[in-house]
C-alpha cells in the first residue's frame, strides 16, 4: 500500500532532477560560449598590445648598420682561450635596446604576466624605490627570454652584442680609451647616469653596470670552427650546451672582466645581483 506513493514520489524526484541538468547544460554551453568569447577578444586586445609595443621599440632601441666586423681577439688573456681567434663576422641590420632593462619595466612584465619576481623584490616589486631606473638582476636566461617574447624583441645573438658594444673596429672597451673604474661603485646604478661608457652605436652599459644575457649556448670553442669561423653571416651560436653567454662584465668585475671581449657564462635558470639583460629586435619589425 506504502509502495505507490513511493514510487510516485522518485518518479517527481528524477524528473525534477532531469529537469536541472538540462538547465545546468544550458547554463554551461552559455558559459562556455561567453568564456570563448572573453578569449576571443582577450586575443584580440593582446594584438593590439603587440602592435602598440612594436610602434614603441624602435624608440627605445638603436639601430646598428649592416655589415662586417671582427669579433674575439687574438690577444690572448690568460685563462681566456675561448675569446680567439679574431674571426670576421657579418651581421645584417638590427636593434639593440638603448639602455639594460630596468626594474621598472621589468615590474611592468611581471604585473600584465603574473611571471615570477626575482628572488630579492618583496610583494613583487623591488625592495629600493630608488632603483627604479637601476637594471633589473637575479632574473635567469629564461626570465629575460620570456621578458622579450613579452615586449616583442629577443635577446641579441652573442655577435650583436659585441658588434653593439665594440663597433665596428678593433676597440676593446666601448668608451674606446683604457679600462675605466668610473663604475666600480659595489652596486647597480641608474642605466642613464656614465654618458661616457657609450659605445660608438649610442649604446650605453654595454660593459659595467650588469653583466647581460645573450642568446647563445656557450662553447669554449665556438670562434674556432663551424659557422663562426671567418665569414661567418648571423651566428647564433652552437645547436646545444649546458650554458648560456653573458656578456659585458658587471659592477662587480675586474679590468679584465670589463673588456668587450670577455666571455662568461651561467646556467640558464642560474640569476644572480650581477647579471641583467637587454633586448635587440630584428630591424624589419621596427619598420
Ligand atoms: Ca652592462
């Protein structure tokens, strides 16, 4: 007798149920397609973002000629066989930023992306307010890479870097004269402040404030054989390595460290206060 309501009433209960799953879908598709939608036009403003970006890079950037020049030496340093041989390398066109890039644009990068800060910031900005215009430090290979995909440029090739910092000529220094101490202040400065240490491109801090990344894996090697032998056009450095190259020495290097020559190296998810990085930008991107 007690069986037909209860029936009754799990037949109510299933249909009620199936009655909010069908909303539930409906609402979901809707969801769904409203989520599509935000993505869409999440794409579409990150476009404009990159367009606007773009426009703004060259203003920022110095632009290098073409042509050929000699990189490494064949004055050899003790304990520094990888810098030779010299060997003639052509580079087309290019930009190379300005200045190192500094912690204020790096907070910018790491606030629109939700990257990492370095190790040092608190609450993800740097700990001195000060050093607003200082290079930005502790940031690993991988952190100046994702930077640079982010801001539309790249890190220069280690050939660049060198034709940027030295010319085009034979100089060993950028400010062209003997090793200068101006900079050996035992911490980042601003990237505006030694006018003096330009290379002859307008490019400043190539050696001294912070050592900088570039692209390439380093091997001991390199400017001996393969592509970086003498006529060499746009090497990009070996296929594969353990480290990467940086480049320029940094506040806390020597006379010898300091030279536009010198090579030095990290592990690409290594970072440390010494080593920052700038961004070069293929020239037909700011065209
Ligand atoms: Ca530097």
């Amino acid at each position: 007798m007690k069986l037909m309501p209860t029936v009754t009433e799990v037949a109510h209960r299933k249909s009620t149920m199936t009655a909010r799953i069908s909303s539930a879908e409906t609402n979901a598709e809707s969801i769904k397609l409203s989520m599509e939608q935000m993505r869409l036009e999440a794409e579409t403003i990150e476009e404009q973002r990159l367009e606007l970006q773009a426009r703004l890079n060259p203003l920022e950037m110095v632009l290098i000629p073409a042509g050929r020049f000699r990189m490494g030496t064949n004055t050899m340093v003790k304990g520094r066989t990888d810098e030779t041989p010299e060997h003639s390398v052509r580079l087309k066109e290019f930009y190379i930023d300005k200045y190192e890039v500094t912690n204020i644009q790096y907070k910018e990068f790491i606030e629109t992306t939700g990257h990492r800060s370095p190790p040092h910031w608190r609450n993800r900005t740097f700990p001195e307010a000060r050093k607003s215009d200082h290079p930005v430090v502790n940031v690993s290979w991988d952190d100046a890479v994702a930077y640079g995909t982010w801001i539309g440029k790249r890190l220069p090739t280690e050939a660049e870097w060198e034709r940027a910092a030295l010319g085009s000529g034979t100089q060993e220094y950028p400010w062209k004269k003997a090793a200068s101490t101006e900079n050996a202040v035992g911490g980042t400065t601003s990237v505006a402040k030694y006018s003096k240490g330009q290379s002859p491109d307008g490019v400043w801090d190539m050696c001294g404030n912070v050592g900088e990344w570039v692209s390439d894996w380093y091997d001991d090697k390199y400017y001996s054989g393969g592509d970086s032998a003498d006529s060499a056009v746009d090497p990009v450095g070996p296929t594969h390595g353990h480290d990467r190259v940086y480049r320029g020495g940094g506040f806390q290097g020597n006379k010898i460290d300091v030279r536009g020559k010198t090579r030095q190296i990290a592990m690409p998810s290594a970072s440390n206060e010494h080593i920052g990085f700038r961004c070069a930008m293929d020239a037909e991107a700011g065209s």
